[in-house]
C-alpha cells in the first residue's frame, strides 16, 4: 500500500520537473517543443510500463511476504499451543509432586511431634525410674531393719526356749496345787451336803447346785469355823488361777515354736478340760442370723450411665452419634473417673481431616504416672497433673479451655489444680470433626495403639461449648445436677467397640 502511493506521486515530481525545464528551454528554443513532447510521452510510457512493472513485483513481494507471515504465524500457533500443554502438564505434575510433599510434610510433623511425646515420656520414664531406685534403696534400709528386727526376735525365741522347763515345771506345781484344791473343794461339798439334809431339802436338787439350795434354808445354820470359811472362798481363787494360767499359756504359745509349742498345747487342753467339767454349765449360744446391711444411701445421682475400658487393647473405645456442628471457641468437659492402673491413657480425641490432634487428653503408659497432655490443635499443649486420681477411686474431673487470652483451668474434686493462660489465643476448634472415648487417633477414626488405651471407668462425661463457672463445677461434683447447654453426654454414644460395657447407673455409688 505504502510503495503504490510513492511511485505516482514521484512521477508526477519528475514530470512537473521536466514541464519546468521544457519551458525554460523553450522559450528560449521555440522551435525544440515537438520532440520533447515526444520524448515526454516515450517517458510517460517508460513510467507507466515501470509502474506496472514494480505494482507486478510488489504484489508478488507482498504475496510472499504474506505467505511467509501465515506460515509463521501457524508455527507460532502451533509452537504456543504445544507449550501451553507442557506447562499445563508440568503445572500439574508440580502440583501432585507438592501435594505429596505437603502430606509427607504433615506427616513428619505427626511423627517429630510423637517423638517429642515419647522423648518427653523417656525423660518421665527416667525420672521415675531414678525415684524407683531411690524407693529401692528404703526398700533395702528397710529391709536391713526387719533383718535386724527378726535377729532380736530369735533371740527373744532362744530366750524364751532357755526359760521353757521352768515354765514347765511352774505348770506342773501349779498342776498339783490345782488337784490339792480339788480335794478340798470335795470334802468341802461332803460336809455342806451333811449340813444341808436335816434341814429336809431334796437331795437331788442339792446335788445339782449346792449354793442354791443353802438358798432356800430357812432356820439358822451353825457358824463355820475359820477354817470352813477359808473352804467356803476357795472355789473362786481355783477359777481365777486357772483362767489366768489359761491366759498365761496363750500368751506362751504364741511366741513358741515346734515341739516345744505342742506341748504347751496339749497340757493346756488337760487344763481346759478340769475346767469345763468344774464350772457350771453356761447356757447355749443362739445364733443370730446374719441380715444384709442396708445400702448407703446414694449422693451422686446426675451420671445416668458409665462405660468400663476393662483392658488395654486397640479394639476397646467408644463413638459417639453426633460431634461438633459449629467451631469451638471455648469448651468444658467434665467427667467422673476411676483409673484401674497406674496411669491414665488417652480418655477422648476429636481428628478432622487436617489434623488427628484438634483436642486430646492424652496420656502413655510409658508416660509420667503424674500427668496428661491437654492437646488443642497439634502440636501445641500443657501439662495436668493427675497424680491424685490414680488410687483406683471415683474422682470428678474438669477441664475447661477459653480462646480468649488463651485461658485454661483443671478442676480435681471440685479444686483447681491447674491454670494458666496464652494457650491457643485466638484459635477455634474447627466442626465435622470424629469424637472417640479411649483412644488416641493418628487418623479420621483408626491407627490406635495399644500403649495409649484408656483402662477404667468414665461415668457421667459431658461436653458444653463455653465457660462452666466455679459453682457449676461444684454444682457437678455434688450430684445436684447438670447445668444448661450441653452439647455431648453418653447418651449420645453411638457404639462402643472391644470390651467396653455401657452400664446404667443413675447414682455414682451405684456404678460398680
């Protein structure tokens, strides 16, 4: 287009030129005009067959140029297209290799943070250990005192065995004073019974208790000499001698041993045997029936249900129908617990598909028998401390958490035992999550271990989404009811897997 318009418009320059110079020329040469019109028109033609000529070449220049610029264009077409596609592969390829790298990521996350746990668990673990080694060494004091407790005893024993034939022969004096008392206390009754029959009682009756029937003797009797007096008080001198000597060889016996022991038994069973056979006859002994004692009466009557977690097993916890439908930004759970071992495993956790660790109460049996971890949102946590509860009884338990400044407290029994604040300020438990009772999850719902399984009793569990105040925690833990606003309980258990039973109860005292 460009070239078309330069061509005519340069002719026309030459042509004016030309005009101009023929007309110069022929004024002064007038009679030169016919041939330079001539030649003007042998150039015209010149210019019309050059313009043709270059219209010619530039149209094909134009063509050529044309065709070269759509073929590149296409390759240049094709070329982009090609390249969107290996960006579209390799923006796809990056992103399965980040995502990966991502899970991995998480992953080692999970396994750093469990490491950190078992680290800490070790460090537990040597602590107790170093406090068993310390109780092993009072063990062994101690048992050095008992040794020497017992070395003092046997030579108490051999003591006692130095001192046996004159207990021996004590026993058989008193023996021959026991037989020299009996035969007074005959002649004694010979005489009373000569006294007694003139007076006209019954023989028979006398014989059967001589001092009831002087009882019923009504006319005077003689005054018996001071020697009969003496008589008349030796039956009850014979009684006491003989219970205390009875008590005496009881004593005897119990520090003697072997051969020695079964002597003493046998001449206290002659002994038994005078006296039984000298004293008057108690009456017989009805046996009372033995009644059931009444149950205590029951405080404690807000629970409705308990779960047992009889053993520590990956098949034994408990789901609930229902979690959380909205995020959390304060909770409280309370909950009464018997913990059957030494330790307390993980009672609950809630896993979402972020992250196995959204809330936990965790615990080991590798871990400090003193404490569990309060997990909220993996890996940040605090230490409480349960060191009270572990003595196989009913205790009632509160944890509550507050996203505001961080705020957290423990309750024990109705007493706070722990608190502190700047724990996960500003942080918000997120819903849809998985609530399992018993077990700590590595995954939505599954990946237990054994080692972290709850064993023990959960009674009366309950869940509300905000702040329970120091007299509703008390209010809990004296039975007088559940305040508003819960969210979760055991009545919303779903199934309870392994060998955990769900047993109802509507009093605590009732759960066994």
């Amino acid at each position: 287009m460009d070239s078309r318009k330069t061509g005519p418009s340069l002719l026309l320059i030459i042509v004016y030129l030309q005009t101009q110079l023929t007309w110069k020329q022929g004024a002064s040469q007038p009679d030169t005009r016919e041939p330079l019109f001539q030649n003007l028109r042998q150039l015209d033609e010149q210019l019309q067959g050059l313009q043709g000529t270059t219209l010619g070449h530039l149209q094909s220049t134009v063509d050529k140029i044309s065709y070269s610029i759509d073929t590149h264009f296409r390759l240049l077409t094709q070329q982009y297209d090609s390249l969107s596609r290996d960006l579209s592969d390799f923006k796809a390829s990056t992103d399965a290799v980040l995502s990966s790298v991502e899970s991995w990521n998480l992953k080692l996350q999970k396994k750093i943070k469990k490491l950190d746990m078992r680290a800490t668990s070790l460090e537990r673990a040597l602590r107790a250990t170093r406090v068993s080694h310390r109780l092993v060494h009072e063990q062994k004091v101690a048992l050095s005192n008992l040794t020497h407790d017992l070395h003092e005893h046997r030579n108490h024993a051999a003591s006692v065995k130095a001192h046996q034939a004159e207990v021996r022969d004590g026993m058989r004096s008193l023996q021959s004073a026991l037989v020299k008392q009996q035969i007074q206390l005959n002649q004694l009754e010979d005489r009373m019974k000569s006294l007694v029959q003139p007076s006209g009682l019954h023989s028979r009756s006398f014989s059967q208790n001589p001092l009831q029937g002087m009882q019923h003797v009504t006319k005077p009797q003689p005054k018996p000499s001071k020697k009969g007096r003496m008589q008349k008080r030796l039956p009850s001198p014979r009684l006491s001698a003989q219970t205390r000597n009875h008590r005496t060889e009881k004593g005897l016996r119990t520090r003697m041993h072997g051969s020695r022991q079964t002597v003493f038994q046998t001449e206290s069973h002659s002994q038994s045997k005078e006296v039984a056979t000298e004293d008057t006859e108690l009456p017989v002994r009805h046996k009372i029936p033995q009644l059931p004692l009444p149950q205590r009466a029951a405080t404690i009557c807000n629970v409705n249900s308990m779960l047992l977690f009889p053993s520590t097993s990956t098949e034994n916890y408990a789901t609930f129908r229902k979690g959380f439908t909205t995020s959390l930004h304060e909770i409280s759970i309370c909950t009464w617990l018997r913990v059957d071992v030494g330790y307390m495993g993980t009672l609950l956790s809630y896993a979402t598909a972020d992250s196995d660790n959204k809330l936990v109460l965790y615990g080991r049996n590798i871990s400090s028998a003193g404490s569990v971890d309060f997990v909220i949102g993996d890996p940040v946590y605090r230490e409480l401390p349960i060191d009270n509860i572990l003595d196989n009884r009913w205790h009632h338990m509160c944890i509550i958490w507050s996203s505001i400044e961080g705020q957290y407290w423990q309750y024990t029994d109705r007493r706070i035992t722990s608190t502190g604040s700047r724990f996960q300020k500003g942080y918000e438990i997120p819903p849809g999550g998985t609530l399992i009772l018993g077990q700590e999850q590595d995954s939505v719902g599954g990946d237990f271990d054994e080692a972290e399984a709850f064993v023990g009793r959960v009674a009366g569990f309950a869940i509300w989404t905000r702040v329970l105040s120091p007299g509703e925690v008390s209010w809990i833990a004296t039975g007088k009811g559940l305040p508003r606003g819960t969210v979760i309980t055991l009545d919303d258990v779903d199934q309870v897997k392994g060998s955990v039973k769900r047993i109802s109860c509507g009093c605590l005292e009732h759960c066994t």
